[in-house]
C-alpha cells in the first residue's frame, strides 16, 4: 500500500505557473515523508488565485524555480503510484516540465476524485471535491496549502482502500490509468 499523494497551487490560470508543491509518501498505508515547497513560476500571480490559496510574489521571493527542485520532486516520484485528486496536478507538472524543457517524473498516476466517484455512491455524479470529500470523511485540513491536500488527497485514498477493500494497484486498472 506504498503511494505518494501529490498537489501543486498555481500562480494563475496557466497549469504551468506552479508556485508550491506538496507531497506526502505513504508506506504500509501510513505517512511516512512529507515534503513542501513554494516554487517561483516566473510568471505573474492573478488575484483570483491568491484570493484561493493566499500566495503571492512576497511569499515566492526567494524560492526555487522548478528546475532547481526537479530532481527532488523526480527521486519522490518515479518509479511510484502517484495519487492526485482530479488530473489538474499531473497536467500542472507535465506543462511545466515542458515549460522548462525537464524531464517529468516517470510515474504511474492514479486519480483520487476517480476512485472516490466509485467507492462511495453519493460521490458518483457529484460531491468529488476535494473539500466536499474530506467534510464526508471527517477528515480536517487547510484547504488549498499543497501539502494539506497532498495530504487529504492520501487521506481519500487510504480511506477508499479500507472501504472497498481494493488496493492502489486494481485501483489503477479499475480506473484505466
């Protein structure tokens, strides 16, 4: 039951602008790392997405750009299931990998909003959000920090496990990824 639960925030609409990541590495189906960082996406902050999640230019100031920590984030996740909760965070990291012209993490990616949609039947239609589906779960986090909801999209995951009793890698057949 060995995963890595990952989420990025993003400066503005472009998946590319990554401004933090958060990861959460899960062994025997307990947290066993974490690992967060505000990155610099070189590219501006819109005011719509530092109303969601509260980063801006003051907190970035002396980050590293992706680059500078891609070995970092490739040593958590290659050669690993990845959970993230809906495909935005994958799409954020391939966009900026190509971006910066870096080699993206070699992983298997399992979509946590897709297993959810399956374990729990008010969840199938609508009620998949990440928040939605921790407020179901009683699990408590803050919300739109990277690392709180790597951590909350693990949570979602650990919990479908014990619900249906199917583990990540028929999760990644079941779900065709």
């Amino acid at each position: 039951m060995d995963f890595v639960a990952i989420d990025v925030e993003t400066a503005n609409s472009k998946t590319s602008s990554i401004c933090q990541i958060g990861i959460a590495y899960y062994k025997d189906g307990l947290l066993a790392d974490e690992w967060k960082s505000y990155i610099n996406p070189e590219d501006y902050f819109s005011p719509f997405n530092t109303s969601i999640h509260g980063i801006n230019e003051d907190a970035i100031i002396n980050s590293p750009i992706l680059p500078d920590v891609n070995d970092q984030l490739c040593e958590y996740l290659n050669n690993r299931i990845t959970v993230c909760h809906t495909f935005f965070d994958r799409s954020a990291i391939r966009q900026a990998s190509m971006k910066y012209g870096i080699t993206e993490p070699d992983c298997r990616w399992l979509d946590s909003s897709s297993v959810a949609r399956r374990t729990w039947k008010e969840c199938a239609k609508r009620g998949y959000g990440l928040d939605k589906l921790c407020k179901l779960l009683n699990y408590d986090f803050a919300h739109h920090d990277a690392l709180e909801d790597a951590k909350a999209a693990g949570y979602i995951m650990l919990s479908a496990i014990k619900e249906s009793g199917i583990g990540v890698d028929e999760w990644l057949k079941i779900t065709g990824k």
